[in-house]
C-alpha cells in the first residue's frame, strides 16, 4: 500500500542533530527570531518526484515527450519515469517532513494525472483526483498545510502537438477548465494556491535557448550563457555563467522552415533516401538474395510527391505545413485519390479552417513575448476564475510564483552598469511582476523591446492583470553582475535586454546570500502595493559524485551554510526594512530530477539513492533544519475534510495505489 514496506527515511529529531560547527555565520540563528505565524515548508514538483509516468491513467507530458524521444537533451541521458518514486512514498515523505519540524508543504498538480488528454472533453482521471485528495489528506493530517502549484511546466503533450502549446491562445481555455477542476475538487482543504511557477523559466529556457521543451532557440547556448542567467545555483563551474549547455546549437537552433521552399527540401531528401537504400541493396544483398530466393521485390518509398505535397504545400497531411490554404490548394493541386465530395472544385479536402493549420509563423525576434503573454493570461484567467467562483466560500489565497536572481552593476560607478542591471531585473522580475500588479509591462521592456514584438495587453486584459495576486511567491537562488551590452548579437529577448552576465564568483554557484536582502528591499521600494512574500524556492545544489556513498554525500556544510546565511539576510530585511516575507519553502525536499541536469545535480536536504530503491536519508542539512525548527515528536491531526474521514491516528490512513508487481 501507501507506505507500508516504504519507511526508509530517517525521523530526525533536534536532540539527535549534532551541533553546527562554530565557524559557520549565522549558526545561531533560530525558528524564535522570526515573527509569529511565519511559515517553514519544503517544497517538490510533480515531474521531478513523482514518477509513475503513465500509471493509473496519467498522460503524457511535454517533459515525457522530451526526456524519452530524445534523451540526448538531458545531461545524463535520464527522465522522470520513476524518479524519487513519490506516488508510492508521499507518506512517507510527509511523515518525515513533520517530524523535522515543517509547517507546510508545497507541491504541484501534474496538469496530465487529472486531464490525460489535456481537457476534460477527453475525459477526467478519477485516480488521479483520488491520488492528490490522499495527499492533500495526509499533509493536513500531519498538521501541515498544503500549498498548491497549478503549473509547474508539465504542459500536456498533446496540446503540444494539436495547436503548440503554450505559443497559442487556445491554451488559455484548456487551463482554465484544468483549474477550475482542481479548484472545486481540492479548494475545500487548499487554502494557498499559485498559477504559474517560474514563468520566465518556461519562456526563456524554452523559446530563448532551447534547453527545455519546446526547444525553440532564438540563440546558441553559448552565446545564450553570456546573456540569460541561469536557473539554479549548483551547475558546472566551467559555464562562463550558467545556462546549461547540453548538445551542440546546430541541433536545436530555431525553426528556420520555409513554405516556399520547404516541400522541394522534402522531396530532396526522400529522394536520397530512396537512392541510399538502392545503393544498400545493390552493393550488400541483391547477389546473395538472387541465388536463395526465386522471387525477391522490393520498393522504397510510396508515394512521395503524396508525402510531399499533402504533408508541406497543402497541409493536411502530417506535419501539417500548409504554404497555401486548403481552398486555394484545391484548385492548384490535384486530389491524392478519386471519391472525394462532389461539393470541392476539386478534391483537396477541407478538414479544419486554414487559420489552424497554416504555415508555422513563429518568430525567434517575438515568440518569447507570446508566450510570456499567454502565461500571464492563464494566470489572469485562473484568478478570476476563483475569485468570482470559489474564494468566497473556500477563504483561500492565490498568488503566483516568480523566480529573480539579483543583478549587480559590474562597475558601481558607471551608469550604463547600474542601468543595464536595473533593465536585467526587470526583464526578469519586471517582466511578469509589473502585469499582475499594475496591467502593464515595466517600462525598460516597452522602451527596449520592439513594439511588433511586445503586444500590449487589451484594457479588458490589463484591467484582469490588476491586482491578480493575493501574495507573491518569489525563488531566489543567485546573484550575476551585469553590465551594459550596447551592441548585442542575435535577435530577441537576450538583444532586447542589451546585458552581459559575468558570474558573481569564480565557482560559478553565483551564490549571494545579501542578494536576496537587496533583492527584497528592492521590491519594497519599487513595488509599494506589494502584497505578502513568501519565499517559495531557495537552495544550492552540488554535483552528484558517483563515488561517494550515500553516507559521505550527506555531509552538505555548504548547503547548511547557504541556508544559515539567507535565512538572516530575510530576517534583516523583515527587521531592518519591514519587508513582509511571511514564509519560507527550502528547495528542495529531496534530490530530484532537475530537468535538463537530469540527476547530475542534488538540489534535495534529504539525499535519494536512485540506485537503491530511492532510499532515503537525511543529509546534515536536514539535521540542521530539525534543530532549526526545534522539531519534536507529536501527535498533530489537521481539520477532517469535509469530502472524506481522515483517521484520527493518521499513520492509519489508508493507502489507495499499489506498486505494480
């Protein structure tokens, strides 16, 4: 069941954590010091730990897609298949985040375990709604609160393939019936939820440098590594900053495609298939294949001006690259057999309108911004949606979550540097940031960007955006310096910003503990609306050394550190300059699969043997934060749902999903 068999992971108490060594900064620092109420939670993503890719009626996700069809795009060649096997283990990992002393947890919906086929004309899981009530079940249960993420970038698959997922408007609508499904199933017992994790992430990684799925590069990483700062701390020291780098641009730069000229590049190539296989037979088996066999015919290619034409002029044919409408195709192009309609001039048929299915339009210069746009749209849409139909009665809170490194001017006195670092955040916090608060883009983005390339919201839009946030999840990870690039290569979002990235130290972990005290500050004094902040992703990662045993990799000093010193620079800023940070979410739980890094990286306070059943066992960091928090052993049971019966005694919930055999 459940958890039975599964209770591999340490229960740490405080007395038995050893004690910190004396020259660490900020060592003393206590649960006591900050203000009453103030939240301390550990957080994962569905992708990254779940596992149970395809179990119980889940679909497929763009991260599915990308991590099987082409596992060259991963460091280490690995996928979210099984992972941290937390769909089988969640209470167990629950338990122990409890008994560390944890006041919440913070996990994300996988869009695919609730919708398979992306909406819910194509059907709901009911497993997959029973999968997170258990749970949201069992965090309560353990007196903790769960905190939802509606997104954290596992896009259906086939919304991908049916309209480009998240480069099309039409994904607005698929969202907000997914959420409006999570909201009534979940909202009775979820009283925090955010939209969107890390929006920038999914645009940048996946329209900029090409890293993540869909893979549309608008530059090469190289070029990319010195414009676009990374996502996490933790990545090679060899990065001149640290976009990850994972094959060479020739195979992911953009889609340069051509309708006119793309079906003779078809043909072209069908035809070297065909010729290359003649060549194969005839040199390597045609003599040998006559003397056993009487008969002996073979063809290459059926009909390849079919494959060609129907496939790359007309369109209706996979892959559906229409350099024509169908309309105008019938009377150019005659039909592929005879027995069509007798209503068509000719018989091209006609399966859906043009405006669906013509010639792949996208534009490295602008698609970041369309797909930016569309993801503060799914927020905005999101919010309404539970504002004007759940809030009132469910009392919860919903918000979003916005990741921002820190950027400092290279040369403090020259003003082009102090500038350029300015436009670097708010093309990255800024960018996301300004729209749900005031309705509108920072202003650096409308005087840097082209105005064809930046579409500014409708007054219906912008009146949406306004105000669309209950609190503001922010991830901090890093510091860069930037400086002023005044004559930027390439096209785009990386040109448009016009800064150059140097890393913060010569490790390449850019790691900056005062930055997220500047960082904070920052906001207060730029943003004087802003409301609550809760700090929902913060940790290092290290490299993961295949030699070392689980044992040795669990002495972490420089996480323990990292963690010791951010959290007193959030004390500061919440004494200093009243910054109201009420929470605070380590990342992550427990080492995962940190997306194009695969498993090459450890982000977790809790270490994962992936080559032993994904035992678990608590790296120092952990022990630390049970004695940071003052954890004790005890009995907490949360409020009953009103949907089902929690057992009193919560170990005896029961388990409902079974490991195959």
């Amino acid at each position: 069941m459940g958890d039975q068999g599964r209770n591999n992971l340490a229960i740490v108490t405080a007395d038995e954590v050893p004690a910190v060594p004396i020259e660490q900064d900020n060592s003393n620092i206590r649960r006591g010091d900050f203000p009453e109420g103030f939240i301390f939670g550990s957080g994962t993503s569905a992708y990254q730990v779940e596992g149970a890719h395809a179990a119980d009626g889940k679909g497929l996700s763009i991260w599915d897609d990308f991590t099987l069809r082409t596992p060259d795009r991963i460091n280490d060649g690995s996928n979210g298949v099984v992972a941290c096997d937390m769909y089988y283990r969640y209470k167990e990992d629950i338990r122990a985040m409890k008994a560390m002393g944890f006041d919440a947890y913070r996990f994300s919906i996988a869009w695919t375990r609730i919708l398979p086929g992306g909406r819910p004309s194509a059907g709901i899981n009911r497993k997959g709604i029973e999968y997170y009530n258990d749970v949201i079940d069992t965090v309560i249960a353990h007196g903790m609160k769960p905190f939802v993420t509606l997104y954290h970038w596992d896009l259906p698959d086939i919304l991908q393939k049916e309209y480009h997922g998240l480069f099309s408007r039409k994904v607005v609508d698929d969202f907000k019936e997914f959420v409006e499904i999570c909201f009534w199933e979940f909202g009775d017992r979820v009283k925090d939820w955010t939209t969107l994790n890390e929006p920038w992430t999914v645009t940048t990684f996946g329209y900029v440098d090409g890293t993540f799925p869909p893979s549309k590069a608008s530059c090469p990483p190289e070029l990319a590594a010195t414009k676009i700062p990374g996502h996490k701390t933790g990545l090679s020291k060899k990065s001149s900053a640290s976009v990850p780098i994972t094959r060479p641009y020739s195979d992911v730069k953009y889609d340069t495609s051509d309708p006119a000229k793309d079906a003779y590049t078809v043909a072209r190539n069908l035809l070297l298939c065909h010729a290359a296989a003649v060549n194969i037979y005839r040199t390597k088996f045609q003599v040998w294949l006559a003397t056993k066999f009487q008969t002996h015919t073979w063809t290459t290619l059926n009909e390849p001006w079919t494959v060609t034409t129907f496939g790359y002029v007309d369109g209706t044919f996979p892959p559906s690259k229409a350099s024509c409408p169908p309309e105008l195709a019938a009377t150019k192009l005659p039909a592929h057999k005879s027995g069509l309609s007798k209503k068509s001039s000719e018989s091209v048929p006609i399966t859906r309108p043009y405006s669906d299915v013509k010639y792949d339009t996208s534009d490295p210069a602008k698609d970041a911004y369309t797909v930016a746009r569309n993801l503060l749209l799914c927020h905005a849409e999101a919010v309404k949606i539970y504002r004007t139909k759940f809030q009132g009665f469910q009392k919860g809170q919903i918000g979003i979550v916005l990741n921002s490194h820190w950027a400092k001017p290279k040369d403090p006195k020259n003003q082009d540097d102090v500038d350029a670092a300015k436009r670097a955040v708010d093309f990255m916090l800024g960018w996301f940031l300004n729209p749900v608060l005031y309705g509108r883009y920072p202003q650096n983005m409308i005087d840097f960007v082209p105005p064809e390339n930046l579409a500014p919201f409708s007054p219906q839009e912008s009146e949406m955006l306004k105000g669309s946030i209950d609190f503001l999840g922010i991830n901090y990870y890093m510091t860069y310096y930037a400086e002023n690039d005044p004559n930027p290569e390439g096209v785009g979002y990386h040109a448009d910003m016009r800064v150059h990235f140097t890393n913060f130290d010569e490790s390449g972990l850019n790691v900056c503990p005062e930055g997220i005290y500047e960082k904070l500050v920052y906001i207060k004094n730029t943003y004087p609306d802003i409301p609550p902040i809760i700090i929902t992703e913060n940790g290092i990662a290290e490299q993961n050394d295949k030699n070392k045993t689980a044992k040795q990799a669990c002495v972490d000093p420089d996480r323990v550190k990292y963690h010791q010193n951010h959290l007193a620079y959030i004390l500061k800023a919440i004494n200093e300059v009243k910054s109201d940070v009420t929470g605070y979410f380590v990342w992550s739980w427990c080492d995962n699969f940190e997306w194009a890094q695969g498993y090459t990286l450890r982000f977790g306070i809790n270490y994962v043997d992936f080559m032993n059943n994904q035992t678990r066992y608590p790296k120092d960091s952990a022990k630390w934060f049970a004695k940071f928090l003052g954890a004790e052993k005890e009995k907490t049971v949360g409020s009953v749902s009103n949907k089902r019966s929690i057992e009193e005694n919560s170990g005896n919930v029961p388990g409902k999903r079974f490991r195959a055999a």
